[in-house]
C-alpha cells in the first residue's frame, strides 16, 4: 500500500518556488498558445509582475535549498555532492543570475544579451522537472502530484508555444518566396 509521506517546510517552500517559477512563464504561453486569453486581464497582471514573482521564486528557492542544506549538512567540497544535487544546484544557479539582473538596470546595460541570459529560464524549466522527478521519486507527499502535473504542463505548454512561433515563421517565409 501507498504511504504519503508529510510535508516537509523545504518541499512546500520548493512547491511554492516552482508555482512561482510557473507564473512567470505561463503569460507568454497563454497568449500565443490560446490567442483569446489576450482579452482577460490574466496574462496582463502576470506580465505586469513578471520580475516580482521570478524574484519570489528565487527567494522561495533559496528557503528549500538552505533548509535542505542544514538539514542533509551538505559538504559542498565532497563532489559527490555536485553529483547528487546537479540538478538543484544548476537551476539555483540559474536563478541567481536571473534574480541578479531582474532590474532596469541590467536591462539597459547588457541590452540584446539580457534577452539571451534570461532565455536560460527554459533551460532551468527542464531541469526542474528533472529535479523534481529524481528527488521526489519514492518519497510522495501530497504536493509531489502537483508539482509534476503542474512542471510538465507547462513544458506541454512552452513546447507548444515553441511550434507555433516555428510554424508562424515558416508561414511568414512561405509568404516572401
């Protein structure tokens, strides 16, 4: 029989990160993905926040990591760390750098490579399902179902988004031949 584990404070704090992390990429997949979502003010407000809440997500982050690090008393230099945790420790340092230049500041001086840098957030999409699936494996609580339907939504969602531009553009190129 199924035994769900409880929830710990560093995974509710890890769920609410990814929600976090979700929120910031699902106004552009709602748009292109389901064009009359453009008419409710959803993926409006969620742009409007967009910084805020990757901010959050990384603040979220950073409360599930440093739990889990006191609570596993990490060696960061044992490698078989890096090993384990390669993953997490990737998509933190994703988010790092995406939280760091989440300013106009950044935006104004790294110009066309703010977008390249922030592209990385779909790299650390992947990498959290990645993460949630291997560190979630074998140890389900009430939440571990949410966040693997809810990170793979949105991949579902980011793919698809990802073949309609592609169409849209083969589309626009057929149109100038």
């Amino acid at each position: 029989m199924w035994k769900l584990n409880t929830v710990s404070t560093a995974n509710i704090l890890g769920f609410l990160a990814l929600f976090s992390y979700i929120l910031t990429i699902l106004p552009t997949c709602l748009k292109v993905v389901f064009p009359s979502t453009r008419k409710t003010k959803i993926p409006v407000l969620l742009l409007k926040f967009r910084r805020q809440l990757g901010i959050l997500a990384f603040i979220l982050a950073l409360g599930h990591g440093w739990i889990l690090i006191i609570k596993r008393n990490l060696d960061f230099l044992d490698l078989k760390t890096y090993t384990i945790y390669i993953q997490g420790i990737s998509t933190f340092i994703i988010f790092i750098f995406l939280a760091a230049t989440s300013n106009n500041w950044s935006v104004k001086k790294l110009k066309k490579n703010w977008c390249r840098l922030h592209q990385l957030t779909y790299l650390a999409m992947f990498l959290l399902a990645w993460h949630i699936c291997d560190k979630m494996f074998g140890q389900w609580s009430l939440i571990t179902p949410l966040a693997i339907i809810s990170i793979f939504v949105i991949i579902v969602l980011f793919l698809t988004r990802r073949y309609l531009e592609c169409q849209d553009k083969y589309s626009q190129m057929k149109k100038f031949k």
